[in-house]
C-alpha cells in the first residue's frame, strides 16, 4: 500500500486552501497538485513553488476515462492520500472504490447540514446563527461520508454570502490542514 503520508491536492479554483494544507503541512507531504482545469488559477502558486502539477482539461471527457488518466498520474507519484480542495467534479465510483477511505474533503458547512453548492446563500436565506466547514472522508454520496473534523463559524448581522464565505474560509484554513494530518497519523499507524 502507498504510504499514506504522500499527499495529493486537487483542486479546480483558486486553491486557498491548497496553500493552507502546503504551508502547514505537519506529518505529511504534499507529493502532488493534480487539477481537471488547466486554467485554475490555483495552480501558479504550487507551480512557482516547483511543485509537482498535472492538469488535463475534463470538459468533454467521460468520467471514467478522466478518472483513469488520474489514477494513473497518482499511481506514479506514489500517492497515499487524495485530499479535495474545491475539486468541482464528482468521482466515478471506481475511482471511489479503489481509493476507499483514502480520500478526503472539505466542505463549507456544518456537515451533514447543507451538502452540496451554494451553502453560504442558503445558510443566510435559512436564517442561521451558526455555521462552519466540516472535513470528511469521501464516499458515493456527496458530501456524506464520515465526519473527521468541524469548526463552528458565527453568522452575523448584516452578512452577505461573500463576507460568510471569507470568515468561514479563514476556518477551513485552519482546520483543514490539521484534521489532514490526524487522518494521516490515524491511517500511518494502521498500515505500518
Ligand atoms: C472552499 O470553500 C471549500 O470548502 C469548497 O470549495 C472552496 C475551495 O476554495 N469545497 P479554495 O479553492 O480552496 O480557495
């Protein structure tokens, strides 16, 4: 088995909290950026880094045939762990099951509340006082699979779904990079 310490981020935007998993990284690597659009802006900051990128454009292609040519690109890196980060492209199951518990999120709500797109909107039309980002691992339904780690962010008054999204994004900076490496250790000690 792959050493779980060697990471792979993917991404498809600006890729904030990529840099935050990087920058913070404790008891893991970041072995690899992968991205399914060349133009992400996310991916100048790995690349002037010198991190290792791959991108293929997925508009057009068949999931599985896009999914394949990733599994491919992790295989050879000797990835361990997949970390999402604002990937917009659901996974084939395949590609799931092969990489069954060794894939993990972050979404911005307090999980299982508000799955999906759209949260910061929905938590403001909902009336909410209370909202958050959660990190979980990645099953076939999204945003479902089992919780690792959330962090509680307050609505306040006057609030627009921009000024949610950055003081919730500000969270999911910090505890993404955490709850990553107590997944890690957690799967290290398992497999070795
Ligand atoms: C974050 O809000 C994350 O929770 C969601 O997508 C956004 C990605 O932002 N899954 P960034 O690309 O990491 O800046």
């Amino acid at each position: 088995m792959a050493d779980p310490k060697r990471v792979a981020v993917l991404i498809s935007g600006r890729g904030s909290n990529l840099r935050a998993l990087v920058e913070q990284a404790d008891g893991y690597r970041v072995a690899l950026v992968a991205s399914n659009k060349p133009q992400a802006a996310g991916l100048d900051w790995p690349r002037s880094r010198g991190l290792p990128t791959w991108t293929w454009d997925s508009k057009g292609q068949s999931r599985e045939v896009f999914d394949e040519a990733l599994d491919q690109v992790l295989e050879d890196h000797g990835i361990g762990t997949i970390a999402l980060a604002g990937y917009m492209r659901l996974l084939s199951p395949g590609f799931i099951e092969k990489w069954r518990g060794r894939i993990v999120n972050i979404h911005p709500s307090l999980l299982p509340a508000y799955r999906g797109l759209d949260t910061h909107a929905r938590v403001l039309a909902a009336g909410e006082t209370i909202t958050g980002c959660t990190v979980h691992v990645v099953s076939e339904e999204l945003d479902a699979g089992r919780i690792l780690a959330s962090s509680q962010v307050p609505v306040e008054a006057g609030d627009t779904p921009q000024m949610l999204e950055a003081r919730v994004l500000a969270a999911e900076h910090l505890l993404y990079p955490k709850a990553l490496a107590r997944f890690i250790m957690a799967q290290a000690k398992r497999s070795g």
